[in-house]
C-alpha cells in the first residue's frame, strides 16, 4: 500500500477549539518537520489556521462524517477532535497506516490513550501527542498579529454572545458596563455574528452608543482577529473569542459558568486575563443563564475592566 508523506489532523469545530490545539499541533509540526501537515477544519476558520505555523494545509471539513482525504493514506492520522466513535471512524475511513487518538469501546482493537473530563483542553491534545512519545509546550499559544488592519484599533471589545444560553450572561449588564466604559472616554466596540447582531444592537442603545459601535455581523474572522490583536481591552464569556485574546496576548476579562476556567481557561501565568467565575459548575449546553454566571454582577466586572485597562496604561 502507497502511503502519502502526511499527518492528517482532525479537528473539525470551532475557533476556541482550534486555537486550544495549537500546542498540539505544533509538537507533531516539531516531529515531523518534512511531512505536510494537513487540518481538516471548517472552511470558515481559513484566515485563522493561515497564522497558525504548524500548518500546511486546510482540508475544508465541516463536520464529523465529511472527512474527504483525497489521495494515498497519510502516513499518520491524528484525533484531535474528540472522544466519540464518530471522530474515529472518520480518520481509520483514511486507512492511515498510523493512527493516534483516544481510546474508544467501539473500536477495541484500536490503541489510545484513556480520556479523562477533568483535564484543560490544552493539557488533554498535549497528553495525546506525549502519549506518541511527543514534546509539547502547554504555553505555544500565541500566534503572530493578523496582516490586515484593524477596524476599531485600540478599541474595548465587548462581545456578549456564547453559544448557548448557559453561558451568555445577560445583555442589560453588558449594558452598564459598556455604558461605564464608554464614559471613562473609552471607545468601545460590540462584536458578534449576524445572527448575534440584534443582541449587539440592543446592548448598544441600551448603553447609549450609536449604531457604528456594533460590528457584529459585520466583521469576517480576519477582521475579528484583526481587532482582538489590537484592542486595548477584551470583555466576553466562555467563548473563541477569548481564546483570541489568548492567542494575541490582548487583556481581556472573562466571565465564566457554568464551565470552570481550569478546563478552558487562559493559562495563569497570563496575568493580562483577568478571569471571574463564582465557583459554580453547570450544564454548558443550559437554555437559561447559570446561576454561577448570574453571581458575577456589573461592578465586578466594571472593577475587574478598568484595572486591567490601567494596568495595560502603566506597562506600555
């Protein structure tokens, strides 16, 4: 059997999925620095997977069950999707002549590595390339400054959508503290997706500013990372979004609940990231706000916004 010289990766979800993998994908680039490494990832994230220097290629790929390799097996295939059969399926549809993932009843002639749920999602793809005899770097988060501008340089960068209800805190404190921003002087922006865009809309009238502080809808990813990159402050949940200012060193604050920051969060020796979370674990896919979100009122993380921004002021 001819195998091609590849390792397929396969992480084919959002954008705080992708960037918690860069570590990991940056060990199998170290380890395989003359194969073509190979992202199969939504089309969508494109703009963001080019910063990212492990990468070779993007194999647009929606979703699980729509992994289409085309060509000779890779010579490696890498899970790095998740824990379910689906995932597996997918990559041993490749024939790869090797495989690296976790550990599934379904498949048990298969090898892997046992998953654990309490593990940082860093940490977890880190411990699956270690499990291949890997070197990881659990800090290779950072990706260099997007080519194009900014459009709100300089900005506060409030984005108040999450994906699911359990995580959104609620649009009338967003208000207040985009209101308090803004009159300290601060331009502050709101950001989100089209769908996300009335929310934004309503905040910012709420808050006072006018129809030209809301960018939601109206940015594509690169001009998201653009302006994360170069915002003077990022405020949001448990979203890629924060994983964003991860990813550019930007201050941010973060709300989280119902999903305790030890498994998303930013590392702790980033102390430009300022995380509140009252201690409350939940369900993350809830179709209410989580009552550990809801703990976290408008003066803390006001406090919480305009320390960090004056620290940021005092560094430089």
């Amino acid at each position: 059997m001819a195998v091609s010289s590849a390792v397929l990766v396969l992480r084919a979800l959002g954008v705080g999925d992708l960037l918690t993998a860069v570590p990991a994908l940056r060990a199998l680039r170290a380890a395989y620095p003359g194969e073509r490494l190979v992202l199969a990832a939504p089309e969508s994230l494109r703009d963001l997977v080019e910063l990212i220097d492990a990468v070779d290629e993007l194999l647009p790929t929606p979703g699980l069950g729509e992994l289409a390799w085309p060509g000779p097996p890779p010579r490696l295939a890498v899970n790095l999707h998740g824990s379910g059969p689906e995932s597996l399926h997918d990559l041993l549809e490749t024939d790869p002549a090797e495989l690296l993932t976790h550990r599934h009843p379904d498949f048990p002639d298969v090898p892997g590595l046992e998953w654990r749920d309490d593990v940082h999602e860093v940490d977890r793809w880190c411990r699956l390339v270690e499990y291949h005899h890997l070197e990881a770097d659990r800090s290779a988060l950072h990706l260099p400054v997007p080519p194009g501008p900014s459009p709100a340089p300089d900005a506060v960068v409030v984005h108040p959508g999450a994906a699911f209800p359990a995580r959104r805190w609620p649009p009338e404190r967003f208000a207040t503290v985009v209101r308090d921003l803004a009159a300290d002087g601060h331009r502050v922006v709101l950001t989100g997706s089209a769908a996300e865009r009335d929310l934004a809309l309503s905040i910012a009238e709420a808050a006072g500013l006018g129809d030209d502080a809301v960018l939601a809808g109206r940015t594509g990813l690169a001009e998201l990372a653009a302006l994360v990159a170069g915002a003077a402050l990022v405020v949001c949940g448990d979203t890629g979004v924060g994983h964003l200012a991860t990813a550019f060193g930007t201050p941010s604050v973060l709300l989280f609940g119902p999903t305790p920051p030890r498994l998303w969060g930013p590392p702790p020796s980033a102390r430009q990231h300022v995380v509140l979370w009252a201690g409350n674990v939940g369900d993350p896919h809830g179709e209410e706000p989580d009552g550990g979100l809801l703990l976290l009122g408008e003066e803390r993380v006001l406090a919480a916004a305009r320390s960090a921004l004056e620290m940021r002021v005092a560094h430089g």
